[in-house]
C-alpha cells in the first residue's frame, strides 16, 4: 500500500460551464453538489486507499493557486503547473518520472479532476483490484457500464461476456478501445454487452507507464529522461524549456491504444457522471415538481424543466421550459438546455471578441 499513488489532473478550463467556470476558478474548483468542490470531492473519495501525502495534482498557472488553498492537506510541492498545454500524455508523464525518482516501485492511478461518483463505497472496491493488476506489470482502466447510448464518449471493449460487479470487481482482457461512436453503433455498442465507457482512471506503475513512452513516444520520454530532480533548482526553469517540446497527444492514442498488456476493471453502477455541461448538472440535482433545478431563490409560474443558479439575487420565472439560467455578477448566461454542450462556443465568440476579463 505505500508504494500506491495518485495523480490527479485538473487543467482543464471547462469552457461549457461558463460564466461559472473561469481560467482562474474553472469548473473543477467550483462546487455544484454540497459544499466541497469537484476536486476536494475526488481527493476525499480517494482517502480510504490513498492519504493525501501521496496524491500529486497536475494543473496549470491559472488554477494553481487555488487548488492550493482548497487543498491544504496535499503538499504543496505536490501540486503542479503545466509550463503549456500539452494533454494527457505529457502531463502524466511528467509525473510518472518525478514519482519514480521518489519511489522505484510506485504504481500510479490516474484520475479526472472533475467527476462525480455518487458510490463512493463501490468505486473503492474497484480500485483494489485496479491497483493489484497495475503492481503486476499490467496497465489497467475502468469502464463505466453505459447507461444509454453515448457518442460523446468513448468505449472500451472487454474480451468475452462481461458481468459487471460492484461486490468482487476483476480485471478482464481488453481488446480495444473505440473512437466516439456515431449513435447508431453507440446503439450496437450497448446491445452488444461487452463495450463500457471510457471513464479516464487508469492504473500502472510509474516504471511500465515509462517503458511505454519510450517506445511509443520516444521524443517526449527522452525530454522529461532529461529533467532533474524535484528538489534540484534546475528543474523549474528546465521544465519550462523542455516541455513545451513534447508532443501534444493524449494518453489514449499515446499509450493505451497501442499496448499490449492492457486489462479493465468493469464497473457496475457507482454513480458516475463526467458533469460534462450545464444540463448534466441539471439531471444531477433535486428538481421540484415541475422539473425545475432551483440553486437560488426563485419563483416559479407554469415553467417546467429550467435550471437557475443566481446568487444573491431572487429569480423569477413565468411561462419558460427546459432553460439554463446562470447569473454572476458580470455576466449572464441563458440557454436552451438542449444545446447545453454548445455553451463552449460561446466562450470562443468572447476570445475572439478580445473580452478577457470574461474569460
């Protein structure tokens, strides 16, 4: 158990959340469940196999600072910022090779910043059998049993008949991972019984995870080979040199997709959501009667569907259905709930725009 970590990432702007989410104060600093945040919620859930002395967090310049103030039980050498966006591949990288220096024979888990896991009783039992299969030289991930047929995600496809558990979670062969799928093989995807959703937790030791860049991504594993040590005051200004020169690739087309020793861990219900927009939070929360999501002090005359979140302000809704209504102080957004994913585009619009003090 002391040579298990866990390495949580949380670069991402979440852009469909704004005027919530901001550079500075993105989605996964912000609380929309209780009063914890996305990620104190992902450190807590995590407690019972890792303590926070062995959680290493890989963020960037803009949010750092905040995930230190929200996060003070995590050492603070801990929590990282990413010179440049580079995605997954590189920013796990980087960590695998400064936990290795550290520890030899770490195995590392990896995990998205910004989810909720309703079950988070069940999803430690999955993290058992993850880590074991990863301590034996294997790279292992989690399928999300799917729901409904999905094409904002991607699929793993598991070797034989899959009998999801939550009770005796084991690893199964995987036989390969699938693109984003168009509905109508969604549909057959979801038919078929063996294919689970792509949730982003994936388990190895930091040494297999290593081995695995070098042959797959030669250029990146030699530039992070080259950095010193954590500790050494070198390793920050060489950081910034070098690892804007790694390659932009996820982790996905990088390493799992092109491994051989690949197994997953399938998961029955524990509530997973990638809180992927405004109306997965929606679906998420309470709602009255009517179907409404009220996060502030409203009053509601034949409106169904909508979902308000305004503070310090009463908010008053006559006539309307299935909205988003979010307000803060300097702006506010009001969409159609059905094209809540497009909410990104909007944020765009401002870029190009030049309105930085939105963004």
């Amino acid at each position: 158990m002391s040579h298990l970590y866990g390495l949580i990432l949380a670069g991402g702007r979440g852009t469909r959340f704004w005027p919530s989410s901001r550079r500075s104060r993105a989605k996964q600093v912000l609380s929309f469940f209780g009063e914890r945040t996305l990620i104190q919620q992902t450190v807590d859930r995590l407690r019972p196999l890792l303590p926070p002395e062995r959680i290493w967090i890989m963020t960037n310049h803009h949010l750092r600072a905040e995930i230190v103030k929200q996060l003070p039980e995590v050492p603070k050498h801990q929590i990282l910022a990413e010179p440049a966006q580079r995605n997954t591949a590189p920013a796990i990288g980087l960590a695998a090779q400064i936990i290795s220096q550290l520890d030899p024979d770490a195995v590392m888990g990896v995990f998205p910043a910004d989810h909720v896991i309703a079950k988070p009783g069940a999803f430690v039992r999955l993290l058992r059998p993850a880590f074991k299969a990863a301590s034996e030289g294997q790279i292992a991930v989690i399928g999300i049993q799917p729901r409904w047929a999905e094409t904002g995600y991607g699929y793993i496809e598991f070797g034989g008949t899959v009998a999801s558990s939550t009770t005796k979670p084991s690893p199964l062969p995987v036989l390969r991972f699938r693109e984003k799928p168009d509905l109508q093989t969604a549909e057959q995807f979801v038919a078929a019984g063996n294919f689970y959703w792509n949730a982003g937790m994936f388990f190895w030791k930091t040494s297999v995870l290593l081995e695995s860049l070098r042959q797959f991504q030669p250029k990146t594993a030699s530039l992070l080979a080259s950095l010193p040590s954590l500790k050494s005051r070198q390793f920050a200004p060489k950081l910034e040199a070098i690892f804007p020169m790694c390659e932009n690739i996820s982790i996905d087309y990088a390493v799992l997709e092109r491994a051989k020793n690949v197994v997953g861990i399938p998961a029955g219900d524990i509530g997973w959501s990638d809180v992927g927009s405004w109306n997965a939070v929606y679906e998420l929360h309470k709602r009255d009667a009517n179907g409404n999501a009220l996060r502030s002090t409203s009053i509601v005359e034949a409106s169904t569907g909508n979902y308000v979140q305004a503070d310090k302000k009463l908010v008053a809704l006559l006539g309307v259905k299935d909205l988003i209504i979010v307000d803060t102080p300097d702006a506010l957004l009001i969409a159609d709930r059905s094209r809540a994913q497009e909410v990104g585009d909007l944020v765009k619009r401002l870029e190009k725009a030049g309105h930085d003090h939105l963004l």
